[in-house]
C-alpha cells in the first residue's frame, strides 16, 4: 500500500532524520559551540551557527535528526512553496523536555503578534501543547490539541487548515478542531522549525525534529490520520 508522501507530492519537505543535511534555504543560527551525537554514539561539537544533525547529546532515547535547544534558530524565509488560502503540516519529532513557550513549528508575517499559525506548549503549563491562530493581531482561537505531551516519546503531528476550520491528528488518536471566524491568516511568509522568529514569540524546543513537511492544500480527517499512523 503507498504512503501517504507517495500519494501527494508535498512543496515542501524536510526529513532531517533520513538526510541529516540542513537544507540551504534554510538558516540556522546559535551564538557558540554545541554537541550532539552521530550515529554510533560518538561526540561531536557543531561550530556556532553550525545545526546538530544526528542524536541528542543526552538522552539516547530520542530520534536522530535536527537537535535543538536553548540559543538555537532554524527558519525558512521562502514563500514559493506556500498558499494563501490553506495548508497541511506535518511534524514529526520528540522532546527532551516540555517546558513553557517551547514551540514546535510556526508559520508567520514577520509582524509581531500579527499574523501567525502555532503549535506550541503554554506559557502557563508544562507540557500543555496547543495550537493558536491569528489574523491581523487578532487572535481567533487557542485550542489544547494535547495536554499533556510527554518527553521521550514520538509524536506525528499533522495539521491542516482551509477557510474558518483548523484540525490537528496526533499519532492517529488525538484529535482537535478549531474555529478561526476571521479565516486564514495573511501574508504570511516566514516558517519556525523548533524555535521562536520575528512574529512568533516563545522558547527553542528541547528536543529532535525529524520531518518537517508542507501541503498547499488542507487535507481532510481521514488523510490526517493516514499522515500520523505510528511507524
């Protein structure tokens, strides 16, 4: 049976875990030395403004792909892979820790608290993860989509949105919907993988992002599904 990533070809997709490669368009900064570990188990050190591919330095539990923490920023500043009108994300990753503000992705304007979509753990709660839209400063929801979220664990992550209506599917169990009466966000231009951008406040995710994949359609519940089937 093919895959879903076989079926619909996605504009956008970054397997960090297969490749191990930080795509050129992608840029990456951290202020000094960090470690991280390859494939079989040995230390590395990434210069600054070096992303870790690989393994967690400290927790063997985790998946291999892009290693963040605290001082560390991946983003995506290319809009020709993006839709106006809707969208379909899928992250895959796990975390090392679910402290407040962590963010696991973000779709934004570049204008602060103006147009955004996040996927991020409360301010309020650890480990309360949950997806916010807004549209011209407004924000239109802030739903739980998973409270809580655990440390060492896998999540895939799909979520879609077209018109007023966002939904989210957690390893084919978790499911949430979400109203925006104002619609889809605008102008929106810029992406965060794992960390905050301009537009997007919070903290760098503690943990490894392994996929980070984009649709320029929303797909419907049962595609969702098919995305985040644990594998």
């Amino acid at each position: 049976m093919a895959s879903m990533y076989d079926i619909v070809r996605p504009s956008l997709n970054f397997n960090f875990r297969k490749s191990l490669i930080l795509p050129p368009r992608v840029s990456f900064t951290r202020s000094g030395t960090a470690d991280y570990k390859d494939e079989i188990g040995a230390t590395i050190t990434a210069p600054a403004n070096t992303p870790r591919l690989g393994k967690h330095n400290s927790n063997a539990n985790l998946p291999q792909g892009l290693v963040l923490g605290t001082g560390e920023v991946a983003s995506l500043n290319d809009v020709s892979w993006l839709s106006t009108t809707a969208g379909t994300v899928l992250w895959v990753g796990a975390l090392n820790s679910v402290a407040t503000t962590s963010i696991l992705w973000g779709i934004t304007d570049g204008v602060a608290n103006s147009n955004y979509i996040r996927m991020r753990i409360d301010s309020a709660t650890a480990g309360r993860l949950r997806l916010m839209a807004s549209v011209a400063t407004v924000v239109q929801f802030t739903s739980d989509v998973m409270n809580p979220i655990a440390v060492d664990t896998r999540y895939m992550i799909a979520t879609s949105w077209s018109g007023t209506t966002f939904r989210t599917v957690i390893n084919d169990q978790i499911q949430a919907t979400s109203t925006s009466a104002d619609g889809v966000p605008v102008s929106l231009a810029s992406v965060a993988i794992g960390s905050p951008i301009t537009g997007i406040s919070g903290a760098v995710m503690d943990g490894v992002v392994e996929r980070f994949t984009y649709w320029p359609f929303a797909m419907g519940l049962t595609q969702l599904r098919a995305l985040t089937v644990p594998g």
